[in-house]
C-alpha cells in the first residue's frame, strides 16, 4: 500500500504546487503544511476540503485522498 502522505505530495506536485504555495491556497504557514504533508500532524477535514479544491481533486475515489482513510 502507498505511504498516505506520498499520495497527498504527488497530488500537490500534479496540481503544480510547492509545499510553501499549497500552504498559502489552504491558509496556513509553509511550516503546518509541512507537518500535515510528513504527517506529523492531522488534517483538519476544512483543510483536506481547501486542499482538494487546490489539487482539483473532485472524485473522492482519487488516490490522493488516501490519506483520509
């Protein structure tokens, strides 16, 4: 099974995203965004939803939303 957090990395880096301007689309610092990304802390469901918005992820059986299962 794929490691959560990578499936989250690869879908910001497929929406052209850096950690520090995926962190801004969601509203928060580059150092939150990191710890969600190495999952070091959990995602608030408000922003997996901005997150997601970002990424242009609208079929909830994508597999970047693997890191909410």
């Amino acid at each position: 099974m794929s490691n959560p957090m990578n499936e989250m990395k690869a879908a910001r880096i497929r929406a052209g995203y850096t950690q520090n301007g995926m962190a801004k689309a969601v509203g928060v610092s580059t150092d939150t965004y990191n710890r969600y990304e190495n999952g070091k802390t959990d995602i608030p469901l408000s922003i997996v939803l901005k997150f997601c918005i970002a990424a242009g992820i609208k079929d909830p059986s994508d597999r970047a939303l693997i890191f909410l299962r």
